[in-house]
C-alpha cells in the first residue's frame, strides 16, 4: 500500500496528478466523510493513495456525467 500520513503530502500527490485540491477542501471533505481516509488516532489521518487514485477517478467520471447534461 502506497499512504501518506500528512495532507501537505497528500495535496502535493493530488497536484502530481492533476487533481488540485487546497487544504480546506480536504479537510471539508475528511468532516462529510467524502474522501477515503483513516484515523488511527486523534492526531493522525491516513490516506492510501490506492483507494485516493480510485476516489479520483470516480468524481472525474461524475464530473464528465454532470457536464454532459449542460
């Protein structure tokens, strides 16, 4: 499994792939629960860049669907 532990290193894998998002999306994201994430600990959030790369994929393909409507 590929994780980071930090979202600084998780921001820069999302800017590595062209899927930009600032720091207080994802922790926007973390609180609705929308983003695939663990907590092991109060203090520590980690994110498999596996299921991170899937959970990309997915929003990109929703996104092609809701813009296909317009």
């Amino acid at each position: 499994m590929r994780n980071v532990h930090r979202i600084k290193q998780l921001i820069s894998y999302l800017d590595s792939v062209d899927y930009p998002l600032t720091e207080e999306e994802i922790y926007d994201l973390i609180l609705k629960r929308e983003i695939p994430h663990k907590n092991p600990n109060n203090s520590l959030i980690v994110f498999d860049l596996d299921h991170i790369d899937w959970w990309i994929n997915e929003n990109r393909t929703k996104n092609r669907s809701l813009n296909s409507y317009y």
